[in-house]
C-alpha cells in the first residue's frame, strides 16, 4: 500500500508542475520583435476595408506575421507580392488599408505610378541620371527615402502601380532592388536601402480572360471548356483555373529572373454581384463623414441600396462602377439640397428610399425634398 500511496503523490506532484509551468507560460508576455505595430489590429483594419478578397487578404495576414517575427532573410526586402486581378477590385486600396494601419496615413508609402514609364529613357527617374547628364550630381529620383526604409519599429512600404505598362528597361532596373534590398543611383554617390521595405506590385494583367470568366457568354464558355480540356487541368477549381490563366500571361510579359525574384503572387477575384453591400456601406460612411460640416447625414433604406448596387455592378470596372453609381444616384442630389441651406440651418437627416426605377429622398422622414423617377449611372 505504501508504494502505491508513494506512485499517487509523485504523479499528483508532476501533475501540479505541470499545471503550474502551463500557468506561468500563459501569464508570461508575448514573444518580443523589433516590430511595434500588431498584426491582428492591423489585419482587422484591413478587413473592414477590403471586402470580396478572402483568399488574398488571408495570405497577406500570413505575409505580415513572417515580417513581424522578424525572420526574412536581412539582404532582401522583407517581402515582395505581386497583386494580380481586374481594376476597382482593391490591390491598391490594400496597400492603401495596410499603410493606414501600420503608420496612421492612407497616404504613408511611397507609390511610383509605372504607367508614366512606358520610356525606356524613364529608367533615370527611378535610378538618377547618369554621370555627365543633367542632375547626375543632384541624385534625384522618384523614391522617397523615408517612406522607403521606414523606422526600427516599423516597415516602409512601396508601391509599384500598374508594373505591366513600364518599359522593360525600368523592370530590368529593378532586378537588383528584389534580389539584394539595394538601389546604388547612376552617379553612385547615394544608396537606398529597402531591406526594411514590404514591396508590393499591381497589375491588370490578365483582367480580360479573368472578366470572361465571369462573364456567362457563349464566347466565354469556349473559351473556358479550352482551358478545362486541358490533362494538367482536370479536377481543378475555377479560381484554380483562372490562376493558371494569369500566371502564363504573368510569365509571357516578364521573364524568369524578375518572376522569380517575387516571393508572392495574388490573383484578386472580380467583385460579385452580392459583396456589393459591404462596400456601399463603406462608401456612404465615407459620404456621410466628409457632409457633417453642412451639418447633415443621408441614410438609404434597403431598396434604395439594392437600387444603387444594381446599378453600380459591372464585372469589368468592379467598385469603381459603383463609386460613379453612388455620385450619380446620392451626390449629385444631395449637392443640390446642400446648396439650399443656410449656415444656421440645424442638424437634418436625409432619408432615402427606392421607389420602382428611382429615388425619394425625405428631410428628417417626413417632407419630401427631391424624387428622381429613374436614376442612372
């Protein structure tokens, strides 16, 4: 009996230890990086601005969490993504949500605009004029240095916008960027350092066969059965297929050495008829923001909503149609009603409701103010 009373109060003893080395692990602070900015605040941020994008918006959480732990190799970038997809499905405004996250600005990252690139001469506004040429000795060049290299405690971010309409010569100039985190400029009297620098790249390529896809033609039905007939793609799913699709135009307009200098390549899905909801609403809160100086708010019911995400839906022009559908239907109005308002007017609330093809806006629920019998974009 007393072996057994002695077996009992050993295990109750490692039990207790390790019950009490389990507390201690739970009560004991996070892991610590030179990082100060929190990824799921961060990625929260993001989500209430990027709608309709799951897939991608989830691989960019997994990126973040590999550059805030501090692991990437220290002689590259800390992350290079190339964002794929229609125009007005959200790359940019990703960039835009993250900036506005980490640093507090929409606006704090350094974007260079490719398409005013197309030159092959132009690879001297990213890379500084050569020894001898006008401004060699200035060392300009498009790249702001601070937004770049960012701080101890936070990465910079740049954007390359629209990378398929530069020349290949301002790609080619880039090559050394990716590989090692460093740009020497021609006069080679400066350096920019982006090894503490998350890149991002956008472009349109393949945003044609990615809208066929969408779209229910007979055309685009063929078009489709021809990549299904394919052995390699048997069995795959549709964002699979327009993967494969992307990638080959990927790879036919940039060569291998730049492709495989990127670490992430995302294709953004064309938005759908029923996300729509989520990004009216972030656009009427926007709206809604910038009018509170005239002292007022506009408010739309159901069918007033689903009137306006009817008529802003386009496969091709994604929430870029909708924002011309949201100045055309609530704007344009609700400029017209602001013009008839005095300084000391108080505080009124517009509501507005679908009415068959058009709208009726009501001051305070009450007097009608404006009917349109048929909005369009």
């Amino acid at each position: 009996m007393s072996f057994i009373a002695e077996k009992l109060k050993t295990i109750h003893q490692r039990q207790e230890q390790t019950a009490g080395e389990e507390e201690n692990r739970s009560s004991s602070p996070r892991a610590v990086t030179r990082f100060r900015f929190d990824v799921d605040r961060v990625m929260q941020q993001v989500r209430s601005k990027i709608f309709g994008q799951d897939e991608a918006v989830g691989r960019l959480e997994e990126m973040l969490r590999v550059v805030w732990s501090d692991i990437s190799e220290p002689n590259r970038p800390l992350y290079v993504a190339l964002f794929l997809g229609p125009t007005g499905v959200g790359k940019t405004e990703t960039v835009r949500a993250l900036a506005e996250a980490i640093h507090g600005s929409a606006e704090a990252f350094c974007r260079i605009d490719m398409n005013t690139l197309a030159q092959e001469h132009y690879a001297a506004a990213l890379t500084g004029a050569p020894p001898g040429y006008v401004g060699s000795k200035e060392g300009t060049s498009l790249f702001d240095t601070q937004r770049i290299e960012g701080s101890y405690g936070k990465p910079g971010i740049v954007l390359f916008d629209e990378l398929e309409k530069a020349n290949d010569q301002v790609i080619y100039s880039l090559l050394g960027v990716l590989d090692n985190g460093m740009m020497v400029l021609s006069s080679g009297e400066k350096t920019i350092n982006f090894r503490n620098s998350i890149i991002f790249m956008t472009s349109n390529l393949g945003a044609q066969d990615i809208t066929a896809f969408a779209d229910g033609s007979l055309k685009a039905f063929w078009k489709k059965l021809g990549w299904v007939a394919q052995p390699r793609h048997w069995g795959a799913s549709e964002h699979e297929l327009l993967r494969a699709v992307v990638q080959k135009k990927t790879e036919r307009r940039f060569s291998p050495e730049f492709i495989n200098r990127i670490d992430d390549i995302y294709v953004f899905n064309w938005l759908r008829r029923d996300g729509l909801g989520p990004i009216l609403d972030s656009l009427l809160d926007s709206l809604n923001r910038r009018v509170l100086k005239h002292r007022c708010m506009v408010l739309l019911d159901s069918s007033a909503k689903e009137l306006v995400a009817a008529l802003g839906f386009d496969k091709q022009y994604g929430a870029r149609s909708l924002k011309r559908a949201v100045r055309a239907c609530i704007e344009i109005p609700l400029a017209g009603l602001l013009g008839n308002r005095r300084q000391d007017d108080p505080f009124v609330t517009y509501y507005v409701r679908g009415k068959r093809k058009g709208l009726a806006w009501y001051e305070d629920d009450e007097r009608l103010v404006y009917e349109a019998e048929e909005v369009r974009r």
